[in-house]
C-alpha cells in the first residue's frame, strides 16, 4: 500500500496544484465545457471555423471574377453594338485587320 510519506507528498503536490491560477479555471465546469466546444468547433465539427474562412475567402475570389467578367461582357457588348454601324465596322476593319478597298494600297509604318 502507500506509505504516509507518498501521501504527504501527494497532498502537497494536490495543494500546490490547486493554488495555481490556472487551477480554478480547469475546476470550473462551464468554463471547461466551453473550451471544449470551442475547440470541436474549431477543429472537429463537419463544417468547422477553419473550412469556413477558407470558404468565405475563395467566395470573395469568386466574386472578385464575377466582376471583371461582368465588366469585359460589358465592353464586348459595347462593341458588338459599335459595330451595328457600317461606318465603325470600316473603321476597325480597316484598323485592326488590314483591310482594304479595291485599288488601295495599304502602308503600315510602326515607331
């Protein structure tokens, strides 16, 4: 069995334990209880504080995309509408792909 010098020695310890700050917060159940939840969900839980920043990060990311493409379909329907008219559809023909009339020649001087 135990021999009173080990009690002694335990009781010491248990007083010692019991007189840190952090004991009587370990000792009080709510707390502990809370912690505890905390940390399942934090961690454990299926859809967890973790997985769900990083949910909401790659959301905000998605939007941010929503939005510059929104913006291009916007330009594009602006040119698509530009070119409804004979006049700007010359133009960028003439401009962006070389285009010539019969007779013209075509001089292309870059700086």
């Amino acid at each position: 069995m135990y021999s009173l010098r080990k009690i002694l020695i335990m009781k010491k310890l248990i007083e010692r334990f019991n007189a840190l700050p952090i004991a009587r917060f370990l000792k009080n159940k709510y707390l502990l209880t809370g912690l505890l939840f905390f940390l399942w969900l934090l961690l454990f839980d299926p859809i967890n504080l973790i997985d769900w920043a990083q949910e909401k990060n790659k959301l905000r990311k998605l939007n941010n995309e929503k939005n510059r493409l929104e913006r291009e379909i916007d330009v594009t329907t602006r040119k698509i509408e530009s070119f409804q008219n004979p006049d700007s559809l010359e133009k960028v023909a003439r401009e962006q792909f070389y285009f010539q009339s019969d007779g013209e020649d075509v001089y292309i001087v870059e700086d």
